[in-house]
C-alpha cells in the first residue's frame, strides 16, 4: 500500500528545503512507488514523479523541520562559502527559483534538433526506443574519456570527477524526472527484466540529453562555487560537442520502434 494518497497534501524535498505540494498520481507498478507531484503556487512544467524518500506527511512536525531547513540554509549563506544560493524566511516562489539557476547548459544545434525529434517520436508518433541501448550511457561517457585523454594526452581528474558525477545524476533522475509517460510500462518492464543492472549500462543517448536539459534546475541548490561551476560546464559542453561529432554513432532512427497496440493499451491505462 502506497504511503501517500492522490490528493493528499505534502511536502517534498526539492534540493535542501522543503516546499508545499500536492500528490496528484501514484504509481505503484515498479520496483519503488512513484508520486506525480504538483508544487503550489508553481505552474505545472515544475511538476515531477519523485520516490517517497522526496516526501513528508504535512504535519506541525515536519512544518517545523522546513522552517528549521530555512533557517540553517541561511546561517550558512551568511558565512559566505556560496554566494549563489539566496534563502528566505518562506517557501519560494516559481520566479524565485528560476532566478537562482546559473548553470547553464547550451546544446549544439544538431542535439537540439535531435531532443525535439525525440520527443515528437516518443510524445507524439508513439514510438519507443530499443533498450538496452546498442550504446548505453556508461559506454559514452567511457568513450567521451578515452578521446579526450587521446587529444589532451595527459590524465585528467576534474573529468573524470565530472564524468563519475553524471553517471551518478543519470543512475538517481531517469526513473523520476527523464522518461515521458508514455515509457513508464516500458520502464518497468526493462527493470523488472534486467534486475540489478544500472540505468546507465541500458539508456542510451537521447536519454542522456534530456538529463542536460534540466541539468541547471536540477543542480540550483547545490554548494558549488563559482570555479566549480565552470569546471562542469566546461566538461558538459566537451561531452556535447564530442557527441554532436558522433552523433551518427550515438543517435539515429534505427534507435527507434513503433509501439505495439498492447503497449498503447498498456500505457493509456498507466
């Protein structure tokens, strides 16, 4: 039995703070229960599945815990280690949270192009993609490494920090933020089939980039200084770049299949 009922109200994590919402959905096919989440006062593009881990009953004691997560996060503001990162006495504001966003990704044309492709085939035109992926994320990024320690010739440890940090993001973000609804029966197929075999050894590429596209919302909260925030961008953009080259390799139609009619009945009813 789900933890938490649609319509119940909530709070949820969404970095270090905790914000009022709303559980619209619950999905309770897979291995962990999802909760399609809708923060008040935000329009609906900010709207998430996330774990229960992300979510707390709303109750005077966790009402309490958020006000004391403000107050913390501001003390440490004050002490000046992140400059980024403005806290107020209150749950933010859409406009607000948009506002601290200061990592910013920009794909080359061709990926552009590609996520927009992406969507329409799995959004619009019901198709899937094969998985496990011919070329999974961890095998791209292995790559991305072995090229670039071929150019530059010498070992280089904020890479591979970068590198092991997006393995990391992929692994925890694909099951709640980078699938359309329309996978999720696929989802839970795949992981049913595949136990115990990370999401970054059978998504592949075009997963991959919608993980860019949301990286800066998704990494607002975070601790890192200036310095910091240039070094991913830096390797994020060369990851890009090196995948626009090969993008004949890492994206292509052949990725793609048009959905049964027991798929399509599967996920009308998810």
């Amino acid at each position: 039995m789900s933890k938490f009922e649609e319509g119940e109200r909530v709070l949820c994590f969404h970095g270090p703070l905790l914000y009022e919402a709303r559980c619209h959905k619950v999905n309770t096919e897979g291995e962990v229960d999802l909760y399609l989440i809708h923060y008040n006062g935000w329009s609906q593009k900010w709207d998430e599945w996330i774990p229960e881990t992300r979510i707390l009953k709303f109750n005077d004691t966790n009402l309490k815990k958020q006000s004391e997560l403000i107050k913390h996060h501001k003390k440490t503001q004050n002490r000046g280690k992140s400059k980024k990162l403005k806290l107020v006495d209150s749950v933010e504001t859409e406009d607000a949270f948009s506002a601290k966003v200061c990592i910013q990704i920009e794909l080359p044309s061709q990926l552009k192009l590609a996520v927009l492709d992406d969507w329409d085939l799995i959004t619009q035109q019901r198709h899937l993609l094969k998985l496990p992926a011919s070329v999974p994320v961890s095998v791209v990024l292995d790559e991305f490494r072995v090229y670039s320690l071929s150019v530059k010739k010498t070992t280089d440890i904020n890479r591979d920090h970068v590198l092991e940090g997006l393995l990391g993001y992929f692994s925890r973000l694909l099951g709640m933020q980078l699938l359309y609804q329309f996978e999720r029966p696929q989802y839970a197929d795949v992981m049913e089939e595949h136990r115990g075999v990370s999401v970054c050894d059978i998504y592949g590429t075009e997963h991959l980039l919608r993980l860019f596209t949301r990286i800066g919302e998704l990494l607002a909260f975070t601790e890192l200084d200036n310095n910091a925030i240039s070094v991913l961008q830096k390797y994020i953009h060369e990851l890009l770049s090196f995948i626009e080259l090969h993008r004949g390799k890492y994206l292509c139609s052949e990725n793609y299949y048009v959905a049964t009619p027991d798929y399509l009945r599967r996920a009308l009813l998810n």
